[in-house]
C-alpha cells in the first residue's frame, strides 16, 4: 500500500526532530534510548524499562510499513487490537512523549497554526503539529470515540482526510457507572455491538478475520495485568512510599496501549517485585502522602521532585494509575470490553469522581491531594476546580492549574509559593499548629 | 398586527405556568411538553457570568451565564432544568448543579445523554434514553404521558417548526420584509412561551406579512449568514445597523435555524419516542456531532444554506472556550474557500462587545 511505503521516511523526519531538540529533553535522546534498552538483556531491565521499550517497540512497529497501524482516541481498549495483531497508536499520548523529549513546543506552535486558537488542548494541538509535520506514520484506519473530549473528535476526522485514511467512530454513553438494570444492559449492549462492527469493518477492509483465540489471550493477558496493578496498590496502601512520582505517574495505567500484551502482565509484576523490594528495605522517608489528580507537565520533572526530595511529600496514588474496571469475562469479550469502557469514572458526572477520590484518601491514608489542572481540557480543568470546592474542610486539595504538553506559559517559581501553602496545610493539618 | 404589538403580546405570555428550562437545542421539548409543562430556553445572557467562581475559566461564557444566575435565584420561577450532555461544558454545568446544590434555584437538574452519532442503533439507543427521560418527567409532575398526548405535542411542536420554516423563507426574498434582529427576537419569544399561544399569535402575524409587506430596508444591503452556537446578538445588531450596510439572512447556529430544522416524522416511526430520537439526531448538526454520517454535513449544510438563501458572505462566531467552534473552523473555511464566499472569523462571548471594525470592514469588502 502506497500510504504506508511513507513510513520509513516519517520515521527519519521523527528520529531527526528528536535529535534535533535533545538538548530541550527530560528524557533521554529518544534514538539513544532505544539503543541503550536493546542492548541489555530483558530480564535485566527494571519495569520503567521495560515499559520503556514496550512502547518504543509499539512506535517502532507504527511506522514499519508491513503493520495495520491504528490510531486511536484516549480509553479505546486496546485488547482487540492485540486480539486482531493491529498497532495500536494513541496520538496524544504520543504528544505527551514528544513533550517528554522536548519537541512539543514547536509541534504546539505548528498546531495552532492550524487551529488558529492558543486556548485548545495541547495534546490534540500538539498532533496537529505533529501531523501537518509529518513525523507521525501514516495509519491504516483511524478509531474515535466520543469519550472523552471535543477535539478528539475533530482531530480524527482531521487526520483522516489529511490521510486519506477511513475513520470509524464509536458513541460511548456518559456515566455508564451509574447506570442499572436494564439501562445498563442497553448500554453495555450498545457498546458491544459498535466494537463488534468496528471489528466487522476491520475485516471487510483489510480481509483479515479476528482470531478468537487471540482476542481470549489479549483479554487473558489484560486480566493478569490487571491483577498485578491491584496487587501493586494494596503494597502502596500499606506502606510508605515504594517508588518516585514522576516514575509511577509514567506508567498511565489507564491510558496505555499496553493492556492486552503479553509484556504488560511482566511489566507489572517486575514492578510489583521491585516494590516488595522497596517495602522491604522500608521504603521513602516520607512525610506527607499525597494523590496526584490527572497528569503531570511531561516537559519538566520540577514540580514532583520539589514536591518529594525538598518537602517529603511523597506521591503514593494516582487517577491515572486507578483500575476502575472489573477483570474481562473471556467468554463474553465484546460485551466485557464494553462493560470496561463504560467503566470509565472520568466520563461520568463528577460524584462519581468525588467518590473515588474519598475512598482512595482513606484506604491510601492520604495527607492531601495535588490536581495538575491541564488549562486547555474544559472536562479536566472544570472537574479540578469544581472537586476542590468539595474538599474544603476535608481534605488539604491544591489545583494548579497549567499545561501538561505545551511548556511556552510554565514558572516554578510561580507556583512554588502556592505548593508551599499547600505543604503547610499539610503540615498544620497533620502536626497540629 | 405589526411586530411591535406582536413582540408585546408574546412577551406578555413569558412566565406562566409550570416550567421547566432548558439550555441546549438537542432536549426534546416536546416530552416535557407532554408532561404537562412549559418548556422556556435559555438562550440569552443572564448578566450573571461573572458570578460563577465554581466551574473553573475555561467554560464558555453561556455556561458561566447560566451558573451564575442559577446562583443568584434568576431562575428560581422554573420547576427545574434539563442540562443534555452535548459537550464538555455543558456536562460541567451539571456537575455544577449537582455539587452546589444547596445554592442553586431551581435545584431540580435532570442530565439528559445525547448520544453524538447518528446511526440506525445510535437512534434506538436514543429511543430508550429517552423512555427514561419521560419516566423522570413523570415522576416530577405526576402525570402520565401517553403516546397519544406525546403525539399531540409533537404536532404542536411540528407547526411551530413549519410557522418557523415560513418564517425563514421570507428571508430568502431579494429585500426581507423581517430583520435578522427581529426574527432572533421571535425565536426567543417562541423558545420562551407556551408554543400553542406562539403559534396562534405568530401564525397570524406570519400570515399578514407574508401577503404583503413592505422589505425591512430600502437601501441595498450585503446579505449575511451567521455560523456559530450561541452566537452574540450584538452582531446582528451591528450587521443590520445604518452605516454598516448588511441584513442577516439565516443563522447556522443553536440560536437559529438549528433549533426548528426537520420535523418529527411521525409517518417513518409508528413509536414517537422513536421519532424523536430520530428527529434530534439528524437534525441540523451541532459541531458537536461525529462520526461519518457528520464528517462532511457541517460545511455541506452551511454552504447549502448560503446558496439557498443568497448570502454574499458568512461570520464564523466563535463563543470564546468552544472546543466545538475551534475545531469545526478549518473544515469549514476549507469548504467556503473552495467556493469563493468570503469569511470572517469572530471570538467573544455570548454578549458584550464585538469587534465592530472587522464587521464594518468585511462587510464593506464584501460590497467591492
């Protein structure tokens, strides 16, 4: 296919950008990365790592013009593509890597060329940039959902007559979680059958058939995975802190296309081995527990570390790395991967979130919670600022309000006063005046 | 009649009765109408924007307008409010509402799901979202809703619909006899009182202009379409005044045609919750709607729009914080352009100042 004869050469463009811009990097020089993790032998590799080059190998394969690429909106489960051996590709939370390697300032800028707008989301803006600059590989079909956000809707149906490539979407219900009965069965329903004509438009475009039996491995292995993560949670509720933040917020439990491989299920338990570990050896010497709420500015590690080494604020949960879904009924995939989808607490109103939030502070012992308020996310931002209002009284709860991928309006400084008020907070809350 | 004593008599039906608002063109009057209450829509400014210090900066000032009167009593003479989750702020709206409970009136919110496709299933998922709907409807006025009494308010709301159409049509004559200022006057006085005295008065009205009328302006003037959601009157106001040379012809935008386009077709769907269903999503779209069946829709619509009613230009309006408006501009823009017809992109909030210079400007170009 002619689209994807492209890749090879989007791949250079990308490699040349990174290099580019390595100065600018939180990370590694992405070329440099991938080149150092290949070299060690993987059971040597720590989970960061592996995770590390899972996903460099999921990249990698997204621009090998021989695999079905598909891009996807954020919380598509990413079990069926496993199930269908197609490559899964999140473009924003590959505009949260491009901003870890320090290129999503021009990509943003590039991005609102398009849009025209300084006030959207970086993440979809930052793909825009990232498309019309030709670094991201051609996908095959594009998959979008209505969950979760506005311009995710639009920046589909952008990338596919830019690519010429077919889109299909899939309307999700809002506050799946609080329906019952047969509400909830409708819905579930619903779901189900859109995945399983997506599925069934895979098939009519590509000829391919769905392996039932790989799509049962895929489920299995997100089942194990899954089973690891809670194990992990449970050793972080009962003991002080065992990892950094900016290491634990990386994984993304949630948002990763990594659930449904077989690398997912060792990421996690080498993870959760290495925590054991930690707890054995008695793990941070914190002072206060905090819950980060949503993501982290991925252009600069400040914030977290300030947090954690000046002030002993240590992160132990994260909404990100919250499984809110029950393990995969193999006998039932499509109506089990609809019941995960609709799972999801980030698309229902905001008790369901302040719920959560209320369970998670006590079972976690939490001192306060930090929301990283990302300003162009109207579903995110809003939420922060509406949940922080909840918390008055309860629960030590600071927003900062800022941008996850788009560095140009960041200061530390700035927002290093209201981290130490929140600290004191924690402090008098805690110590008594 | 003239449409001064028009506007005054409808504005004397406003308020009357129980009522239940509403704040998004996708919320089927009808099944509230059928409960036995009077729909109002809140489509303007309440002044109050500036008092929701809750929901956070980014939500788009219609959202902030109606928290903030909501806080303030402004709407404590209706029942309650319907809150559809049709985007992002809306579905913070309602968390609003929820969380603040104790200082808003009225404290009734019902969260309706929109579904964003129209598809075959999408419209049957619809349908029973809407059933539950009606039970809410139900158990708040204790009144049963038959198919029957459904029907008849969508008959009622249907004439509306065709009165509105008639309406619209007039604007497609070589000089309107009505002003774009005065047709969004009536389609907020149609969305604020009962719809069975707005068809009586207006239908009469109608009638009279449209058998023979004087054109609202003598002079020539540049025809204009508007493309938003909520778009600020203002610009109207300003197209249409002396000096400026436009008249608004048509609106692309939930303060207009949006809001009467397509009837329920009760002769496709035996079950009226159906028709509705099927009604709200095909409907003339939001930037809110997805999928392929919408891919291409927006721009088509609005094109087909322009050429149908012979506007020499459109203003985009783009309600400041309206992921929708940003992200639908360029596909639009994309198709305008391929056309030649000139446009001009606005941002502000849904009342307040407009940039008056950039109106004047593309108006007088458009008369090169």
């Amino acid at each position: 296919m002619t689209h994807r004869a492209i890749r090879s050469k989007q791949f250079g463009e990308f490699l040349a950008l990174a290099k580019a811009k390595k100065d600018r990097s939180t990370m590694k020089d992405a070329t440099e990365k991938m080149g150092e993790l290949s070299n060690i032998p993987y059971d040597k590799l720590t989970a960061a790592q592996k995770r590390g080059r899972l996903i460099t190998k999921l990249i990698t394969r997204a621009y090998d013009p021989n695999e079905y690429v598909i891009w996807h909106s954020l919380f598509m489960p990413s079990e069926i593509f496993y199930g269908m051996g197609m490559v899964p590709f999140s473009t924003e939370m590959v505009s949260a890597g491009l901003a870890g390697a320090g290129l999503s300032k021009g990509l943003v800028e590039m991005g609102e060329m398009y849009t025209q707008c300084m006030d959207s989301c970086s993440f979809s803006t930052c793909t825009i940039g990232a498309i019309t600059s030709d670094v991201f590989p051609i996908p095959d079909f594009l998959i979008t959902t209505s969950q979760l956000c506005d311009p995710e809707k639009k920046l589909g149906r952008f990338a596919s007559e830019n690519y010429k490539r077919k889109d299909f979407f899939i309307d999700i219900p809002y506050g799946g979680c609080l329906l019952e009965g047969d509400a909830y069965d409708t819905a579930v329903d619903y779901v189900a059958k859109q995945l399983e004509y997506m599925v069934a438009f895979f098939e009519r475009e590509t000829g391919m058939k769905l392996d039932n039996e790989k799509l049962a491995r895929a489920l299995d292995n997100s089942n194990k995975a899954r089973e690891w993560f809670l194990k992990i949670d449970e050793l972080r509720a009962n003991n002080p802190a065992l990892i950094k933040g900016t290491k634990i917020l990386d994984f993304s439990a949630v948002l990763l296309d990594i659930w449904g491989s077989e690398e997912a299920v060792d990421i996690f338990k080498t993870l959760h081995d290495e925590l054991v570990e930690s707890a054995a050896k008695g793990g941070m010497s914190e002072q206060y527990r905090i819950g980060w709420i949503h993501l982290r500015p991925y252009y600069d590690n400040t914030i977290i570390n300030y947090l954690e080494e000046e002030c002993g604020a240590y992160i132990v949960k994260e909404e990100i790395n919250y499984i809110f879904w029950e393990a995969h009924d193999l006998n039932d995939p499509f109506r089990s991967i609809a019941r995960k989808v609709l799972a999801n607490p980030a698309y229902s109103p905001l008790t369901v979130k302040n719920k959560i939030y209320s369970d998670v502070i006590k079972k976690f012992r939490l001192d306060g919670m930090f929301g990283f308020a990302h300003k162009g996310c109207r579903h995110f931002y809003s939420s922060l600022h509406i949940a922080s209002d909840s918390f008055k009284g309860k629960c030590p709860f600071i927003v900062i309000d800022g941008d996850c991928v788009d560095p140009r309006a960041y200061s530390f400084p700035l927002i290093k006063t209201r981290v130490d008020s929140f600290v004191d907070t924690m402090k008098i809350r805690k110590e008594g005046m | 009649m003239d449409y001064s004593t028009l506007k005054q008599s409808l504005e004397q039906l406003r308020k009357k009765g129980p009522s239940i608002g509403w704040f998004c063109t996708y919320t089927p009057e009808e099944i509230i109408h059928a409960a036995g209450y009077t729909p109002v829509g809140i489509r303007v400014s309440s002044g109050f924007e500036d008092d929701d210090v809750h929901l956070g900066r980014n939500m788009c000032s219609f959202v902030h307008s109606i928290f903030g009167a909501a806080l303030n009593g402004e709407y404590e003479y209706l029942d309650g409010v319907i809150i559809p989750h049709c985007c992002e702020c809306m579905r913070r709206l309602y968390d609003g509402w929820e969380l603040l409970n104790d200082s808003v009136k009225p404290r009734f919110a019902y969260q309706l799901d929109v579904p964003d496709a129209n598809t075959q299933i999408s419209v049957e998922y619809f349908t029973t979202v809407l059933r539950r709907f009606m039970n809410a409807m139900e158990d708040k006025s204790q009144m049963k809703i038959t198919d029957e009494t459904l029907m008849q308010s969508i008959d009622i709301y249907n004439e509306t619909r065709s009165l509105l159409r008639r309406l619209y049509d007039l604007r497609k004559r070589d000089n309107p006899p009505v002003t774009g200022e005065q047709v969004l006057e009536i389609l907020d006085l149609c969305m604020t009182v009962p719809k069975e005295d707005f068809n009586r008065e207006f239908g009469a009205w109608l009638a009279g202009i449209e058998a023979g009328s004087e054109p609202a302006f003598h002079d020539y003037r540049s025809k204009i379409a508007i493309y938003g959601g909520m778009f600020n009157p203002e610009i109207i106001k300003y197209v249409e005044k002396d000096g400026t040379g436009g008249i608004v012809v048509c609106e692309d935008a939930c303060n207009g045609i949006r809001y009467f386009e397509s009837a329920v077709d009760l002769t496709r769907d035996e079950d009226p919750v159906k028709a509705l269903a099927r009604r709200y999503l095909s409907k003339m779209p939001c930037p809110r709607m997805a999928g392929r069946r919408y891919g291409d829709r927006m721009p088509e619509d609005l094109l087909k729009l322009v050429q149908e009613f012979r506007a020499e230009g459109v203003v985009y309006y783009i309600t400041k914080r309206c992921e929708n408006l940003y992200w639908e501009f360029p596909f639009i823009k994309e198709t305008l352009d391929k056309h030649n017809i000139p446009l001009k992109r606005l941002e502000g909030d849904i009342s307040g100042d407009i940039r008056t210079r950039e109106i004047k400007s593309f108006i007088e170009l458009l008369d090169f």
